[in-house]
C-alpha cells in the first residue's frame, strides 16, 4: 500500500528476448525476505505518442488534477491565460460533471487545453510525472496549482490591463546569456505561497465566480506550490505533487509574497466545500472518519472528522479582507455592474 503514492520507472525488456511473449510486469520490495507486490500489469511496445511540438515551445504552461471542476475551469483557464498561460494539461481523475463540455467550448474559444483520463486513486504524483514528459518539447515552464488557486502579483494592482507578459516577465531565464546573474540563471523551480481564502459569509456558490465572490482569508500564509522549468526534472521524476526533485546544479527560489501569492479559494460555500471534503482528507489519511493524522493539512481546523457543517461556517478562516484579485479582475474585466448576468457573461467571454 504504501507503494501508491510512489512513481516507479523500470528499464524496458529486450524485445529481441521476449518477441511475442506476454511479459508480466511486478514489483518486489527487497527485504530480509523479498515481497513481491502483487500486479495486474503487463508490459507493452512502446506506442508513439501524439507529437506535442511545436514551431516555438510555450514559456509557461499549467498543469491540474481535476475532479468534477466544470463550474470553476472557465474562470481559471480565462484569467490564466490573459496573465500569460498558454497552455492547459488537465488530468482527469473520474469526473462525472461536464468537464468535457466546458473543455470542448474553450478549445473552439481557442485555448489549448488538453485532458488525459487518470482515473487513478491518490496517482497525482504519477500524473505530474507524465506532464514533465508530455510537455517538455512544448513548454519550457510548467505550473504546478488547482483549479481554486489563482497566481496573483500585488505587484500589478496598477495595471489597467491584463498583459500576456505578466507572468513570464516573473520567471527566470536560463536562456539569457546576456545576464551576468549566475544564480539566477540556475533557478530550476520558484515557490510561491497561498493565502486560504474561507466562504466570506457566502451561503451559495457566487456566480460571479470565486475571484469576486469571496474576499475574506486567513492571516498568515500556508504551503506553498511550484512553477518548475522542465528541463531542470530529474530523471527519477521524482515529485512530492507540487514540487519535483531537479537536476543537480538548480536550485529552489521561494518568492515573496510582497511579489506573488496564491489565491486559494479552498473554504468555499458549505455546499461546495462538502462535496470536495471526502476526497481531499482521504488522501493522507487512510481512515477518514477515525482519528488518524490529526495534524494533517488535509484535515480542516475545528471541522472534526465528519463532513457535518460547523454552525458558523460562513464566518470560519476570515482574518484578513483581502481584496487585491477582486478588484484586479473587476478593472481588468470591466467588472462595473454588480449584475450577475453581466458578471456571467464577461467571464464566459
């Protein structure tokens, strides 16, 4: 068991030895005693995959798990890309929602948005392991967030505008020989910290989306996710979901909050918050109901160990107002009117 969360890559068969053989594949655990773990796993040509090149490799690409995100991915996809994503990977653990659809529709809006079937469970390690493959001839810098969190600089609170540039103008260059910085020049990966957003006294979904509908958050920062050049990828893979093990000689940048934050709407309205609650606390804890890893992250302060709704849970994690993002994409957006049906049809454009 303690084998899912762990990425493993082989060297292939000699297919000169084995032609027409159905070769089993198994792993085994070397021990006093070896164990074999039991497979269903068999091996396969290697199958050509659909060419990714293109003409010129895309600076930043972003890459998600996404389980049932239908009503969030517009949003996410839209203000991403006005900031300078060019491209989507999505990986789709079993939805049962239309995704497909909203992905369909912004593909023909013209986004490039890609979804692979990872029907998996707890494989989001696994996952990003084969984004840095799939990728790496189409992009040279891949982000590693959910579909709730959204890359925010206080930096552009200024800008009348959205920009392509604004997010690559952040990064790193290893490409620039022209800058004399050599540290900078071997950054492989920067960190960016999040800010938990709680419901914001909200009791319904905010059709406005989650950028203008909640604004309330808690204090001090937590975690942290990634934007990781894939060149820089060991070749192990290696990753502990949102941040990978790199080549030797790059090194890791946590970036300043004063110059990026995370966003992360994770405390949304009760009702959005309880259909996410089961998966999300049974990622690391194998007993969700028991009293088992009682600190861990995935568990939500003061909300126990059964997704019942605490009574003041509209007010919960509301420290700080914090209106940086929505009254960013509200100018940007040309958010002026507090009609919902205007709201709905700026993001849907």
């Amino acid at each position: 068991m303690s084998s899912i969360q762990e990425v493993f890559r082989c060297n292939r068969p000699d297919p000169t030895v084995f032609e027409g053989e159905r070769i089993s594949v198994s792993l085994e655990i070397i021990l006093h005693v070896p164990v074999v773990v039991p497979s269903v796993a068999y091996y396969t040509r290697p199958r050509k995959l659909e060419s990714n090149k293109k003409l010129e490799k895309a600076c930043v690409c972003a890459c998600t798990m996404v389980y049932n995100v239908g009503k969030f991915l517009k949003e996410w996809v839209l203000y991403h890309s006005k900031i300078g994503v060019e491209k989507f990977v999505l990986y789709d653990n079993a939805s049962d929602d239309d995704l497909n659809n909203v992905v369909d529709e912004l593909v023909r809006d013209g986004y490039d948005v890609k979804t692979y079937s990872w029907v998996w469970p707890q494989t989001q390690e696994a996952g990003f392991s084969h984004s840095a493959i799939y990728a790496k001839d189409s992009c040279s810098w891949m982000m590693y967030i959910d579909v709730d969190e959204f890359v925010y600089s206080p930096l552009w609170s200024k800008l009348s505008r959205p920009s392509k540039s604004l997010l690559p103008s952040m990064l790193p260059n290893p490409k620039n020989v022209q800058d004399s910085s050599l540290d900078k020049r071997h950054i492989g990966e920067i960190t960016i910290s999040c800010y938990e957003f709680g419901p914001s006294n909200k009791k319904s979904h905010p059709i406005t989306g989650v950028t203008q509908g909640y604004n309330c958050r808690r204090k001090v920062e937590n975690r942290h996710k990634s934007i990781v050049l894939l060149d820089a990828v060991d070749h192990s893979l290696r990753n502990v979901i949102h941040h990978f093990i790199l080549k030797q000689g790059y090194k890791i940048k946590k970036v300043n909050v004063r110059d990026m934050v995370l966003n992360h709407y994770k405390f949304q309205v009760w009702s959005e918050f309880k259909a996410k609650f089961r998966r999300r606390v049974s990622a690391y804890v194998v007993d969700w109901t028991k009293e088992l890893n009682p600190r861990s992250n995935d568990r939500t302060p003061g909300l126990g160990f059964s997704a019942v709704e605490p009574k003041d849970w509209p007010l919960k994690f509301c420290e700080v107002y914090d209106n940086g993002l929505k009254d960013l994409t509200r100018r940007w957006f040309g958010l002026k009117s507090p009609n919902r049906i205007h709201y709905r049809m700026v993001w849907q454009k």
